[in-house]
C-alpha cells in the first residue's frame, strides 16, 4: 500500500458534481415532458420493436464508451420502447405508469437506501409497514393481526405465499428439516392460473405433481365441484395437498375464482387458502368492483401487484398474511449482523419477511400517490379502466362480424374477428391481425388461446384511453383484415 492520499479522479469528481446532476435532469426532464404529451395524442407509434436481433446490433454499434451523449441515448431509448401512455396500448398488463412516479423513481434510485434492514434503509421500512397495514386493512384483515412485506412481482409473491403455506401445513417444522420422503404435498390451482404458481410448486421441490390442476367453468372459474375432483385425483395419486392457490383474477381471461367457495372448501379440508390477486386484488378499492372478491378476508395469504391494476411501476407487489407470524414462519433466518441477536420478530427488518436482502424503497410511489391524490386515485383508475373493458365488450357483442368469448369480470376482454365468409382458418387469421395491429402503429393488441381456439386479447389499462379510440380498434381490425 502506498502513502500517497487518495483523491477522486477528475472523471469521479465530474460524475458527482450537483450542477451536473441538475443539468442531466433538464435534459431529461424537457424529453420526457415532450415524450408524455406525444405519447398521450398517440403522435407516435405504441410499438416500436419488432426484431431483437436488430434492436441489439443497432444499441452495439451506437456503443460509444466514454463520449456518448445523454440527449442522444435517451432519444435512442425512447424509439426504441413501447409506448405505455399511447391511447392504444392494450397489449399487456402493464400500466401507463402515473407521471408522478417518475420522481419518485429518480429519489428512490438517488438516496438508494436498501429496505432490508432499518439501519440501512429506515424510510423504506416504515413506509412498506405502512402500506402493508393500509392494504391488509382494505382486505379486512382484523387490524393488528394481519402482516406482509413488499417483494419484487407477483411471482415472488406467490412463491413467498406458498412457502408459508408449506410451513404451516406440512406439520412439521420443513424449514428447518428440508423435504419429508413420504411427504408429496400438492397445490390446488385452476387450469387458468398464470404459470408462476405451478412453478414456485416446483421450485420448492415439488415436481410438477406439486400443482394439481382444477378445471374451469364456462365463465373460467374454479367451482366447488371441480375442487372437490381435484382434491380426490390428488389423494388417488398419493399426494398431500396443503393449499388451494385461487386466481383474482385470472391472466388470460381476466376470470375471478369464487373466493368464498374456495375458503369455505380450504376450511372443510383443513387447507391453506393463498389468493393470487397480482392482477385483481386491487378492485377491492373500487366499490363497484369489490364484491368480484368477496371472501378474500378469509385468506391465508394474498399476493398483489401495486404495477398492475394500481399504476405503479414495475415492480411492487405486496404479499400479505392474516396472522403476521406467518411471515416471519416462512424465512426464520439467524443472521446476526443484520439483525441483531435477540431481534426476534421487529416489523422494522424487512427482510426477515422476504427472500430478498437488498431491496429498492418499493413504497415510495405508492405512498407518494396516496398522500397527493388519496385512495380516490386508486379507485377512480380501476373504476375506469374496468367500465372501458365493459364498455368495449358491449361493442363487441353488438357487431355482427366479432364474438365475445365471455363477459369480461376484470379489464380483460378477449374476442374474435369472424368475418362474414370467412372459410379459412380463424385462428391464423387472429394470429395475423395481432401482428398487423402491432405494426400499424395506432394499437397493440395479444392473443390468448381458450377452449382450443385463439383469441384477440385486449387489457384495458390506461386511464388515457377513451372509448373512440377502443371502437378505432374494432374498425382497424376489419381495416386490416381486408386491405
Ligand atoms: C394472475 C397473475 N399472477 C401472477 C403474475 C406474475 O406477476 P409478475 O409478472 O409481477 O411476476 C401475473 C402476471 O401477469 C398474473 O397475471
């Protein structure tokens, strides 16, 4: 070691400097101003890449180490992306984000205090216990008793729920010991369920036995029938099951499992109840919507995604228990130097709660928006955007030439263009539309296949999106579909 005293380069003293801060912000600020405008009059194109290959040779050979410019690069993300904010974006669950977390991401990234523990990120963990408080509350979860952690997306939520549920019903301390040879536990969860659940099944060493599927009803919906054989395939084919995993709502079709047929099912059979609510857990802040998830209270568990139906970025999903020990059951961890010996069960360390360590502040939009614009804002979005789904799919069922496969329960809506004649096959034609759609530039839109056949899948997510521009989809489809 020398005993010369370091000093900062001049390239590390530059990178810090505030006044260079503040006019990288200018920058950015002036673009994203003019970004968001663009985006909201749909003056520029809702998709904007196609080829990934492209995509990634044009970013390499703009690589420029050292002298790249931040107006240029910037201008060169912005081309590239797809445009949330577009009146026509109805490809995907993900939202326009609300503007103001735009900031709030710029401080959470700058003070880039981690929400593990308090001593590394105290804001962080008051403001994630206290929006844990306020969402198990809207559950109805009895106050004082109910506890959660805020986690990166809905499919660690769910595994985090499921991970509990094991160690609550294996009866054994499985944590500790690992896997019992002679225990094949299993998960009961609709045929519908997005895939994460089977796969956090399996990522606890459950094989793909480990999710025993439920057939669906006509409107997509577990019944208490359809339970009641999948429970009995399970013990046939020697399994345990500890858990139902009900889907509120569903990915493709946006279908809500009945919650209260589902508990009244888990607590005849003595059942862990997890509630899959990434997508829909949120209509329970709209009192139109809400009764869609009556008996959520006597969940387990509820997984839920503040960037789904809640306009928050990516990605916040809040994973909350009815009895608080449960969190602390599932990830019993002894590590001193985080922790503290003898800090047993403090709301305050986060990641005593989450498989997470270091964390982002993943509450500070959300509390951000509460404390600017109220839950009314929460409310008034989901409100909204699931009229506009309803509405939308009034228009389909009115044209002769579309069909609705169901009446929408959420902000999805999934539908067919049948064109009079038509002999050929639909399903390619639907395929084809979706790529026509998503190069016109004006919408985007995705496909789902149901009951065999394929569908056109639009998720109603933006409160920028009116209901001209959602019948400008059903003419553009038949524009496009007959050129
Ligand atoms: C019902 C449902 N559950 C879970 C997930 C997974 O959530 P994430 O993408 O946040 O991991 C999704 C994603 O679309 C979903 O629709």
């Amino acid at each position: 070691m020398s005993g010369n005293v370091p000093v900062p380069s001049k390239l590390l003293q530059e990178a810090y400097r505030p006044e260079g801060f503040q006019a990288q912000g200018q920058i950015v600020l002036e673009r994203l101003t003019r970004y968001l405008s663009e985006a909201a009059r749909g003056s520029i194109p809702v998709l904007s890449s196609f080829d990934p290959q492209l995509l990634r040779d044009a970013f390499q050979s703009s690589l420029q180490p050292g002298s790249g410019s931040l107006a240029d690069q910037l201008e060169a993300v912005l081309a590239a992306a797809h445009h949330l904010h577009h009146p026509g974006f109805y490809c995907a669950q993900v939202v326009p984000v609300l503007p103001l977390c735009a900031w709030c991401e710029a401080v959470v990234a700058l003070l880039n205090n981690s929400s593990a523990v308090f001593e590394m990120g105290p804001v962080s963990a008051a403001l994630e216990s206290l929006l844990v408080d306020w969402l198990a509350e809207r559950i109805g979860y009895p106050p004082g008793s109910a506890g959660g952690a805020l986690t990166n997306g809905g499919s660690l939520g769910n595994l985090t729920g499921l991970l509990a549920a094991r160690q609550a019903m294996a009866g054994y301390d499985c944590w500790e010991e690992g896997m019992r040879e002679n225990l094949r536990p299993t998960v009961l969860v609709s045929e519908q369920a997005h895939y994460c659940v089977r796969r956090a099944a399996q990522v606890m060493g459950w094989g793909s036995r480990g999710a025993t599927s439920v057939a669906v009803d006509e409107h997509f919906r577990m019944s208490r029938q359809s339970l009641e054989v999948a429970y009995r395939q399970a013990l046939d084919q020697g399994l345990t099951p500890l858990a139902v995993s009900a889907s509120a709502c569903t990915t493709s079709t946006g279908a809500y499992d009945p919650l209260e047929v589902a508990a009244d099912f888990c607590h005849r059979y003595g059942l862990w109840l997890h509630v899959d609510g990434a997508h829909g857990a949120s209509v329970l802040l709209s009192q139109r919507y809400r009764d869609r998830v009556r008996g959520i209270e006597r969940a387990d568990s509820v997984a839920w995604d503040l960037h789904k139906t809640m306009a928050m970025p990516l990605t916040t999903t809040a994973i909350l228990f009815r009895r608080k020990d449960d969190c602390y059951r599932t990830f019993k961890q002894k590590a001193d130097y985080l922790f503290g010996e003898g800090d047993e069960e403090p709301w305050y360390q986060g990641a005593l709660r989450t498989l997470e360590c270091s964390k982002r502040n993943m509450g500070l939009s959300a509390w951000m928006a509460l404390q600017l614009y109220g839950e009314e804002f929460f409310r008034d979005y989901i409100d909204f955007t699931h009229d506009l789904a309803g509405a939308f799919a009034t228009r389909v069922r009115a044209c002769h030439d579309f069909e609705l496969l169901v009446e929408p329960q959420s902000n999805i809506v999934c539908f067919r263009y049948l064109p009079p004649g038509h002999g050929g096959d639909l399903d390619a034609l639907q395929q084809r539309l979706r790529g026509l759609v998503n190069r016109s530039g004006e919408a985007s839109i995705g496909t789902a296949r149901l009951n065999g056949q394929l569908y056109l899948r639009a998720v109603f997510m933006s409160p920028l999106t009116g209901i001209e521009q959602a019948e400008r989809l059903l003419s553009l489809i038949r524009e496009l579909a007959c050129p």
